[in-house]
C-alpha cells in the first residue's frame, strides 16, 4: 500500500522540479536580455543551486565559445568546491563581464537576476571583476576575500584570482584558504 503513495510523492517532486528549473531557465534567458550580447558565454550548471560561482572576466576557455568556467578553472573550482562538501550537481557558474562593452547598471541587474533566478546559499566570486559586480548587484559593501558578507540570506565569498592562482603554488594556497569559507554550514541535500 505504500508504494503507490511513495510514487504519487515521487511524481510530485519531479513534478515540481521541472516547474523551478523552467522558471530558472526562463528567468537566465530574462536577465541576459537586461545586457545586451551576454549571452555570447552561456552560464551552465545546476538551476536549483546549492552554489553560484561567478568569474568575472573571459578566460581563454570563454574567449574561445565555451560557456562559463568551462576550461581549467571550471575544472579546478569544481573540484574545490567538491572537497569542501558540495555535490557537483549543486553548482551554478556564470561570468559576470561575458562582454566587454555592457555598461555597470546592466552587468548589475543582469547577475542579480541570474543569482536569484538558481537561488544558491552560497555565491563565490572568483576575481576582483566578480567580487565588483557581485557587490554592485546587491548594494552591498565591497567584497573582502578575508571576510565573506551576508547579504539577503547569501553568503557571498571572494577569492583574489582563482584561475591566476592555478599556476602558481603559493597563490594557490591562498586562494584554496579564501575558498574554504564557501563549505557548506550543515548537510548539503
């Protein structure tokens, strides 16, 4: 007898699922029509984030037609993110400058949009460029890599240049120190 009533719930979640990742998608397509060409490097990941990790700048991966973090430093911030606790599926990547021309007040509004559109608890901000953007987008104060903020429920974590830090030890040291205060709180579901 509780078998159908187990997948009466289970037809419900999915259910529910699929409603929230439509309103997601819908939502991204809406904020990359507040900045025109935006959407030349396509965020990618999970639409009901655990995690958003930002980038600011294009790095050769996104500068070549690849979506956002999708050469090493996508590779590596995953890794990251997965020592610290979170699934790979629970993460949401964008860039915050896709293209260079966007003025502040689009780039702004833009990112907010796409961060509560996946609604992370988490938002990392891999540079000084996403750490800028991610404060503008909030009105918030300036992001401090030693000091995660919260802001609207978020934490928000710098790291000064993740992906300049792959090369070098010592930075990477550093930047791995700044990135562990995106570890999860409590069970990550």
């Amino acid at each position: 007898m509780s078998e159908p009533a187990d997948a009466s719930t289970g037809q419900i979640a999915a259910k529910l699922r699929a409603l929230h990742e439509a309103r997601a998608k819908a939502e991204l397509v809406a904020a990359d029509a507040l900045a025109p060409g935006s959407d030349r490097v396509a965020a990618r990941g999970a639409l009901m984030a655990q995690v958003a990790v930002v980038k600011g700048l294009a790095g050769p991966a996104e500068a070549s037609g690849g979506a956002a973090l999708s050469g090493a430093d996508g590779v590596a911030v995953a890794k990251a993110l997965e020592a610290l606790g979170w699934a790979a599926d629970t993460i949401f990547y964008t860039l915050s400058r896709p293209e260079a021309g966007i003025e502040p007040p689009g780039r702004a509004d833009r990112l907010r949009l796409q961060i509560e559109a996946v609604d992370p608890a988490v938002v990392v901000a891999l540079d000084a460029e996403a750490a800028c953007d991610l404060s503008e987008a909030f009105g918030c104060a300036p992001l401090n890599p030693r000091h995660p903020q919260r802001v609207l429920g978020r934490r928000l974590v710098a790291v000064d240049g993740f992906e300049a830090a792959l090369t070098d030890s010592r930075t990477k040291r550093r930047a791995w120190e700044q990135l562990k205060a995106a570890r999860p709180e409590g069970p990550a579901y």
